[in-house]
C-alpha cells in the first residue's frame, strides 16, 4: 500500500524534484580557502544557502510550525528555517561506545 503511495507522489513531484537536484549540483560546492560564514569556502556556502532555499520553498518550515514535536538532525544546517523558539539538545560522542548530552 505505502508503496504505491510513494511510487505516486515521487511520480507527481518528479519534475519538481529533478529541478531541485539540477539546482543543487549547478553549484561548484567544492571545498575552498575558509571565510567569515563560509568555512568550507564560498562553493559550498552557495550549495547551503541554495539547500535553505529549496527547503523553504518545498514547505520543510512547515513541520516546525505544526504544533508537534519535530526532532532534527543536524539542525546547524539549517538555522535560518528553525524557530526562535526550538529546543536544541547537543549529543557529543565520548568514545565509540559512549555519548553525552551536553545540553
């Protein structure tokens, strides 16, 4: 049952979905001299600031403002899209066996 769902949407969103990764692999996000913001380089600074984009446009705010918990994974990627409001819990790896919560 799902399958087909799915099969459905990616087939009614598929030209929407090829534009987005045409987009995306338009930009030369090769790594380059760090700068203030960009400590990647410019490229891929371009390549983020283009994935926030896609995300605001393909409604990715929208489950932030659902009135429910949304958990997300490396939210540093996309600060710009996230309430002011969020809760953020930092996980750091201790040793290949342990974590912390550090905040």
């Amino acid at each position: 049952m799902y399958r087909e769902q799915l099969e459905a949407y990616f087939q009614d969103k598929q030209d929407m979905l090829v534009d987005a990764v045409c987009r995306l692999v338009s930009i030369d996000s090769v790594e380059g001299e760090p700068a203030p913001g960009a400590p990647f380089g410019p490229g891929p600074a371009a390549a983020l600031a283009e994935g926030l984009k896609l995300a605001e446009e393909l409604g990715f705010s929208d489950y932030f403002d659902a009135g429910k918990i949304c958990l997300v994974e490396w939210s540093q990627n996309i600060a710009g899209l996230l309430p002011a409001d969020c809760k953020k819990v930092v996980i750091r790896k201790v040793s290949e066996e342990e974590r912390e919560i550090v905040t």
